[in-house]
C-alpha cells in the first residue's frame, strides 16, 4: 500500500450542502466525496481499492471529510486510523459484498429508474398488512425470487408489506435484527438495486412496503467503537447489548448516525415506512426524543408522499402515537400484544408465562376491538407492576393486531404455527374477528394459506457465543412449563444450525394444496375493503361501533352506518353450541323494517368448513360453536309473526318446558 494523500487527485470535501446525507460515501458530477464521524480519532485514511491511501480533512465535531475526482459507483473503500492492516467498514457504508468485515462499496442511487412516480404512498387508514422475512420467504431467499410472489398477496387483498430487518449483519442466516452496518442492505438477499426493484414492482401493482428497523442496538460483530466509545452507553440496561448514547456526552453524532438512517430507506429505496423495533429500548432523556426526531425526519424525506410508521413496544405505551405537539411521538401505529394474547389464549385455551394475564374470553376480545390495548395502565400480574398507558381516545388504525408474528412463532419453542395447536373452524372464526375488526390487521409469512413450515429463531454464530444463543432460547422459553420437559429440550432446532434456517422457508406449493385457506383470506379481505361497515375501521368512541357479550366465548360486534343496509353484525364463538331464543340486547335488534340476515359463514363449504347452517333469525336458532357469521339487513316484505300457533298455547308450550317435573 502506498500514500496518495498529497496527490493531485485529493481535494477537501466540497460544500456539505450538496451532499445528500451527512455520512457515507456519495457520487456527484466529478468523482465521490466521502464523510466519516470518527471524534476519537486524530488521523483518518481512506483505502481505495486495497491499495491507494488518503489522508482524510479533519472537521469540527469529529468528522473527517474528503473528495477523490475520478471516481465512480462499483468502488471498494475501508478506512484505518494508523495502522494499514486493520481496515474498517464505512459505518455508513451503502454495500457490502463480501460481508460487514470486507470494503464498502461505492453506491449511486440515480441509477436506478424508477417508475413509481404516480405513487402516493401508505397511509395508516385502511392498511392490510404482511409480515415477511426476506431470506425464509423463498426458497432462494432473495429480493429477486420474492418479487415473483407479489401478484398474489395483492390478488388477496394485502396492500402493505412489513419486511423484516435488511440491514447487513454477521453470518449467512439470520432474523436481521443484529445488524451491525445500519445503511448497508446485506447482500444476503441482493443488491441494493434489487431491493428497489422489489419495492417499485410492490408499488406497480399497488402494495406499499415498511421496513423493520433496530434502533436499540448493533448486532455481534460490530466495531462502533473504534471510531467513537461514544456510540454507546452504560446508563441504562438492554437485554439485547449496549444501548446505543442518544442523550450523553457526543450524542449528537450518534442521533445523527440513526435519525438520518429512518431518512435513507424513506428516500433512496422509496420505502413506504418504518416498523421500530422494541422503541422501549430506546433510552434517551433529551429535549426531543430520538424517536420523535426519527419520525419528523422520515416524513421530511418522504416530501408529499404520505409514509406509514409503526411502533413495537412491549409496555405498550400510547404517547408513541400521539403527535408530538402534544407530547407523543408522531408515530402511527403500535403493536397490539394484548390483543394477540386474548386471542391465543382463546385458541389454545393456555395462559401461560406471558399469556398469564389474559383470560381469552370474549369481554376482552370485545374491549381490544372497541379500545384496542386491554392493559391501559392498571397493575399486570406477571410483571407485578402496572402496564400500558391510557389509550381510549387513540383510532382503531392506531393499534395492529395479529394472530401470529416472528416473535410470536418462535416464542412457541417449537416453532409451530398457529394453525397446528387450534382447531381449523376455530382458527378460521378468530381471523374472521382479526381481518374483520377495526383495527389495522397483519399476516405473517405463508399465515394465509396455512404455512405449516415452522418458524424458529435463527442465527449464524460459531464457538462461544452459538453456545450463549441457544443457552439464552432455552431460558427465554422456560418460562413456559412445558418447554421445560427434558425430551422435548433435546428435540429443539439447533438456532445456530443451517438445516434450521432451510427448515424455516416457506413451501409455496401449500398455496396450491390449502386452496380453501387462500379463499377464506381473500374473501375477508375484500369485504374488509369493500364494506362500508368494516372499510371504515368503525371507532367505538365515535359511535361508529359497539359490543356486547352472549357467553364467556360468544360476542358480538354491531358495526353502524347512515343508511341501514350497511350495517352489519359480526358474530363470534369460539366455544359450545349456544341455542338462543332471544337475545335482550339492542345491539341485536335491526335497523328499523328490517330483519337480519346470514351473509357471511366461516363454516362455508368453500373454507373447508361444515356448512352454512340455515338460520331464521326471527325464531329460535342456534349459534354454533366454532363459528363466525357476517349478518346484513334485509328490508321487511312481510312483518307478520311467522308461527302460526296461537299466542297462548305458544306460552303455555314454553312454560311446561320450564316445569322440572314434566
């Protein structure tokens, strides 16, 4: 390696105002200007190609700057800091080929012609949404292969993807939330260019795309520190690694590093939002939150185009969603655990470890669908300690349900999928409630057609810290009784092993095979979109809706509206016949000259069901276990009683009925 640092090719960076981002490498008309924050060091070099070194200008606050004329996209480039045989990534590095540890490349986003320019964006009302993990979702596991698959999960209904974390980390598999190159989406599943096609094809056909992104942490690997310690701070506890320094000594570069982060995947890959993980790690005690100042800048980058950002918080703390003129975060939406329990619990009829304090009755399915989060503040059992923040004012959009996720998944120890430990009618009645209620719903991965490839947590490491991964599954998972059985510890997929991640794609010919599944998503996502009862994402609040209880496992939703044919009724039960004679409740009664109807059936044939059962809702009729029924209102032809019998032999009937010694 030889020193180029005085050559005529070198020249400080020019003005900071053109370039795009404050960090990392960027092409204009003369060559590439390259930036780095680096405030421990007195001395950076630039290598390009392995071979030609430049000194880099020193800037206030720690930055280093330069521009090399001549240059172009497709350059390799490391960094050192006096020592030429310990070469660095660029920490915002756009790519990275041969992994985190090898050069950086060079990027151009202008290259890429887009053809999304008619495309307006995601908004939170009226969002459909698909959890995806990039490397399990094919079986070759790329942006390339994935993109094929679009046209169906538009064809069913799903107007937004949430794509699992992208960014480059450590290993040949994993989820992607130990990321330790932010900027750099892996090459793992293809190029950058690639993940711009992808998201221009979601956008062709009319699908917008999220981006689950970590804030929290750096993943094993990283070496953050040796351009700064201050990337990092021991003030507070994360159980995931060092939580990274927004609000300590020189935070400022680090709230730069992150903030600017949320804005790249907004502008140069035209993502539609941000799902951020676990905000509740995000410590940070300054004037304005960095979670704040992640959302103001990804909405600046978005420009016109509206961008959707949701919130996973385990405390389930509603001030992410509020503005931030008001003290909130300026998020969008949050994940809804609560939500998720009730209806696991109701499933399986199991609470326990995190489930333990949800019941999966039907009052707590009916106040998750009226206020969204059940814990608003009062005590929690399981933590000891009172959970969530008042939220009965937040819009059913605010709050995201799911029946499964990643975690979710995972956390059953096993792996398998929800569909495997219920029973298929009462499976299909709860994701009747799930896409049919007025919060905004997500599918995970290969959901809609019964996936029964199992989804376990996976990770590539070797040696000691493989040993402390599957040590810390094993913990994690004892918190269920069951998961503590010796045989079935032996059995658990190795997190560390290949053949652990192959187990994990997803069998697309499945969708071919569990046709009935596919309809019965198709079908509920349609009317979900095409019914003004439950396009509306009805508010409880606003009037718009309301529910009443019929049994410890049967409910009822009353979606209303302006002109009586649009309002519906969703029936649920997910227990025991009931036989109902009548119901004294005025959320059953109908629009006035109509009488209610059966629309819709989760036992139709078509779903692989028992059949529609008749139901003649002005006699006696039965409500059957399992089951969920759309009721619509059909205006009165004839408002006659329709017995014939005589009124008084009718009630004499029913009190010998009553007689315990006929």
């Amino acid at each position: 390696m030889h020193d180029h640092s005085s050559s005529e090719k070198s020249e400080t960076m020019r003005p900071r105002s053109r370039r795009r981002l404050p960090i990392g490498a960027e092409v204009d008309a003369g060559g590439v200007s390259f930036r780095l924050w680096a405030p421990a060091r007195e001395r950076c070099f630039l290598v390009i190609e392995g071979n030609s070194q430049h000194q880099m200008t020193a800037e206030d606050g720690g930055y280093f700057c330069l521009h090399l004329p001549g240059l172009d996209a497709g350059t390799r480039y490391q960094f050192h800091f006096g020592d030429a045989d310990d070469l660095l990534a660029d920490p915002a590095s756009r790519f990275q080929p041969d992994g985190p540890s090898g050069p950086s490349v060079v990027v151009d986003p202008a290259r890429y012609q887009w053809s999304d320019h008619d495309w307006q964006g995601m908004p939170a009302f009226g969002a459909a949404l698909y959890e995806m993990h990039i490397g399990t979702f094919t079986r070759e596991g790329t942006f390339a292969a994935a993109r094929e698959k679009l046209e169906r999960l538009r064809a069913i209904g799903i107007n937004c993807l949430e794509v699992m974390p992208i960014n480059e980390f450590e290993g040949e598999f994993g989820w992607g939330y130990d990321g330790t190159l932010l900027y750099a989406p892996t090459r793992l599943y293809g190029t950058p260019d690639d993940v711009r096609g992808f998201v221009d094809e979601a956008h062709r056909i009319g699908i917008g795309v999220i981006l689950d992104v970590v804030y929290n942490h750096f993943g094993k690997g990283e070496r953050f520190c040796e351009f700064t310690p201050d990337y990092f701070t021991e003030r507070y506890s994360n159980e995931w690694g060092k939580s990274i320094n927004f609000d300590g000594p020189n935070s400022r570069g680090v709230r730069e590093y992150v903030a600017k982060n949320a804005a790249y995947w907004i502008d140069e890959f035209h993502f539609d939002g941000l799902r951020i993980d676990a905000t509740q790690a995000l410590f940070d005690s300054s004037h304005e939150h960095i979670i704040t100042v992640i959302a103001r800048e990804a909405r600046a980058a978005a420009g016109q185009r509206q961008i959707y950002l949701v919130s996973e918080n385990e405390p389930q703390q509603t001030n992410m969603v509020r503005p931030a003129d008001v003290g909130g975060h300026g998020l969008d939406a949050l994940w809804n655990d609560d939500f998720h329990r009730s209806a696991t619990v109701a499933l399986t009829g199991r609470s326990e470890a995190y489930y333990h304090d949800h019941r999966g009755t039907a009052q707590e399915l009916v106040s998750a669908a009226k206020y969204g989060c059940l814990f608003q503040g009062q005590r929690y059992d399981w933590q000891d300690k009172p959970r969530g923040t008042a939220g009965l004012d937040l819009k059913p959009w605010n709050f995201v349900h799911f029946l499964q996720n990643h975690d979710q998944v995972a956390n059953s120890g096993t792996g398998a999928r929800i569909g495997q430990i219920t029973s298929p009618a009462r499976l299909r009645a709860l994701t009747a409630l799930q896409l049919l209620g007025p919060q905004t719903p997500m599918l995970f991965q290969g959901q809609e057609f019964g996936s029964s490839s199992p989804f376990y947590y996976f990770a590539d490491h070797q040696g000691e810290i493989a040993d402390i991964v599957r040590q810390g599954r094993r913990s994690f998972i004892s918190q269920f009784p069951n998961l503590r059985d010796e045989e079935l510890i032996r059995q658990l997929a190795d997190p560390c092993a290949r053949t652990t991640f192959e187990k994990v794609k997803l069998d697309w010919a499945e969708w071919e095979r569990n046709a009935a599944l596919v309809l019965l998503h198709r079908d509920l996502l349609n009317l979900r979109q095409t019914n003004k009862a439950f396009s509306r994402q009805a508010c409880a609040r606003d009037g718009q809706m309301d529910g009443n209880i019929l049994s410890s496992s049967a409910f009822l939703l009353r979606f209303f509206a302006g002109k009586p044919s649009d309002e519906r009724i969703l029936l649920i039960n997910f227990g025991n016949d009931l036989v109902i004679d009548s119901l004294p409740d005025p959320l059953f009664a109908p629009p006035e000259a109509h009488q209610w109807h059966l629309s819709w059936s989760s036992e139709d044939a078509a779903y692989g069901g028992s059949g529609r059962r008749p139901c003649d809702f002005r006699k006696r009729w039965v409500l059957n276990g399992d089951i969920a029924l759309v009721l619509a209102p059909l205006k009165l032809q004839n408002r006659q009683n329709a017995s014939a019998m005589p009124i008084e032999d009718w009630q004499a009937g029913i009190l010998r009925a009553g007689d315990p010694g006929t």
